[in-house]
C-alpha cells in the first residue's frame, strides 16, 4: 500500500525491510557511523519507540528535531502526553507519530450483570470477591503481563491517576521506591485470590495461554494491549459475542509507535516526504480501518483537518469492533509509558517480592 501510494504521488521508491526487532536497524545505523558512514547509510526511515528510541537518542543515531516542521505536523499535539514523551524520554520532534496502543481489560458481560469494576481498587476488590476467576500472564515472560503489574506501580501510594508522573523522565530509584512498596503489598493480597493450579496460585505463561483459559470459561478476565483485540476475536469465532473490553478510569497504559530517520540516512529528503504521507490524514484514514490494520491514530480530536477539513465524518464512518472502547473512552483513559528501565526492575521485584514472598522479609522494594 504505501509503496504504492509513495510511487504515484511522490516518485518515491519505498523499500520496506522485514526486521525481527527495530533493534537491528538501530545497531547497523550505529555500526555505520562507527565505521564513518556518515551521509549514505543503509537505513532511512524507522519504525521505532521505547527503548529502541531512547538507545538511539543517547547515541545520537538521529536525524532531528524535524517532526514539527512538517506540515502534517498540524495533525497532532505534539505536547499531549503520549506525544511529547516516548516511554518517558521526551521526544523533541525527533520521531512522527504513527500509531498508538492502549492497555485494555477483556470480560464476558453475562459475568457482569452490573458491568465490571471500572477503577483499579475496584478491579481489586472484584478479584478479592470472586476467587479463582483472574489471573495475568508471568510479568517476567510475557508484555502484558508485566504490562498489567505497572498498574499498580502508577496508582499507588498516592491511590491517583497523577501518582506516577514523578516517574516521567530518566529512571530514578528514589522515585520508584516511593511506590514499588505500596503496589507490591496490593499485589501480593490479590494472589491468594487467584486462579489456582495444583494449590498454588497460577501465572500464565504468555497472554495466549490467558486468552485461552478466558475463552474456556476458566477467566472471566483477560487483558491485552491491542483495543481492537476483542473484537477480533469475536469476528474469528474464539470468544463469545457477550465479550467486550473496557478501560479504567483510573487509567490504562498506552503508547505511541513512531518514524525515525537515520542521521546518516541516505535519502533524507524522500524519508521526510514519506513521514509526512504517512502523518497525512489519507494515511491515517487507511490505518484505521479495520479491515486494513485497524490501529488506533495519534491524530489530535481538535485539529484543522477534522473540524474544516470534512475528515471528520470519514473517520465517525469507519466501522469498528463493537467490542473496542470508544476513541474518547481510550483518551480519556491514557497513561503515558515510563522508561523501560522501571519495567524491567518492577518486574524483577516482583519475583521475590509477590512470586517468590517470604514473609520473613521485611527489606525494601517489598515493604
């Protein structure tokens, strides 16, 4: 598709490059520079986010700050959240968005005749109340698993949706001691309330296995990090049509995919058109629909290319799962990711902290 579209409209040759991981690009730009390639890499435009990103930027593997100055710049707010901090480094118009995910929490509604716990305390005491029927993949084996447990770590001390914001930025220890305590004594009261295996309380090893035990009837609770997920799988035929997912609003993770271009990228020129097509309305309309990829849009609800452009309509069009939150629903609801770096300490912890507790330890990150 954008090959096609980059063809007619641009002459631009698009070449797209299957990697197993954006890790790799960002290695062989690095391996370039290194080797004092410094204006005809290999690489151009990049999928990128997270780590990836921040690894990149403390390198200075980027060619920036250019996302603002496009004109398809005008599409978003570049100081919202999600935008303006890529896993909590701040982007400076060195990345275009491209599409955005959000945590999502997955139930059979004939479970939920009231509907389901919409706050995480409430999401708590639902489990606390209905032993055996919730469980979240292995944080330390499976994303949305250690995806779900950063919940806790956001919400608590401070039982707010603004708690974790002294979070944002490079990590700090001090900071992640604040909370890890308190999310860790939630944590560990949910886990004799979960479903249990051979007496002891049952951790799926990937959220496929979860999915599974939902769509089974042993959950009435999964999770994902694809809002569409539900949906799709209702319209496969593997869950129910009584499913639906929903977001707290308390909050739910979510994160924005972005484009990158290399600093010594060959073609720099063609990579700023092609960034700027895809920041295009157009490009987004094609993204969202369903049947194409279905992908949530960065896109900012006030901008120019809505309200006088006559896109608005097009995108209200669009048919989307019934199951999937409303667009409202997920931006109202959205917390911006932190650096990797607390992830993957938090999910360290956890082991000794709620996996493997001893309650003769009473040492911090635990207490």
């Amino acid at each position: 598709w954008l090959s096609t579209q980059m063809s007619s409209l641009y002459d631009i040759k698009v070449v797209r490059v299957p990697m197993t991981n954006t890790g790799v690009a960002i290695n062989q730009i690095k391996s370039e520079i290194k080797a004092n390639n410094t204006a005809s890499g290999s690489v151009d435009l990049v999928w990128i986010n997270g780590e990836n990103f921040n690894t990149a930027r403390n390198l200075k593997l980027l060619y920036g700050p250019f996302a603002t100055k496009l004109p398809s710049a005008a599409n978003f707010d570049f100081e919202s959240p999600p935008l303006k901090y890529d896993y909590g480094r701040a982007t400076n118009s060195y990345e275009m968005p491209l599409n955005q995910a959000q945590f999502v929490f997955i139930y059979n509604m004939n479970h939920f005749p009231n509907g389901p716990p919409k706050t995480l305390p409430d999401f708590v005491a639902w489990v606390k109340e209905n032993p055996g029927k919730f469980s979240y993949p292995n944080p330390t084996l499976d994303f949305t698993g250690a995806a779900f447990i950063r919940h806790f770590l956001y919400y608590y001390p401070l039982s707010d949706t603004n708690s974790y914001k002294d979070m944002l930025g490079d990590f700090n220890n001090a900071n992640y001691l604040r909370h890890a305590p308190a999310a860790f004594n939630v944590l560990r009261d949910l886990t004799a309330n979960l479903y249990m295996k051979n007496g002891k309380p049952y951790f799926p090893v990937s959220v496929t296995e979860a999915d599974t035990m939902f769509g089974n009837g042993d959950l009435c609770v999964t999770l994902s990090y694809a809002p569409a997920h539900a949906g799709q799988m209702v319209a496969s035929g593997q869950w129910k049509n009584s499913t639906m997912a929903y977001v707290l609003t308390t909050g739910t993770l979510a994160n924005t995919n972005f484009m990158a271009i290399a600093t010594n990228a060959k073609n720099k020129l063609a990579a700023l058109v092609t960034a700027n097509y895809m920041a295009s309305a157009p490009a987004m309309f094609t993204r969202r629909q369903p049947e194409r990829w279905g992908a949530i849009q960065a896109y900012n609800p006030s901008a120019s290319f809505l309200s006088t452009g006559g896109w608005k309509a097009a995108f209200d069009y669009l048919k989307t799962y019934p199951q999937t939150p409303s667009a409202a629903d997920l931006r109202a609801s959205a917390l911006t990711e932190l650096v990797a770096l607390y992830s993957t300490t938090f999910n360290n912890d956890w082991v000794h902290c709620v996996l493997n507790y001893n309650t003769s330890y009473f040492g911090s990150p635990c207490n």
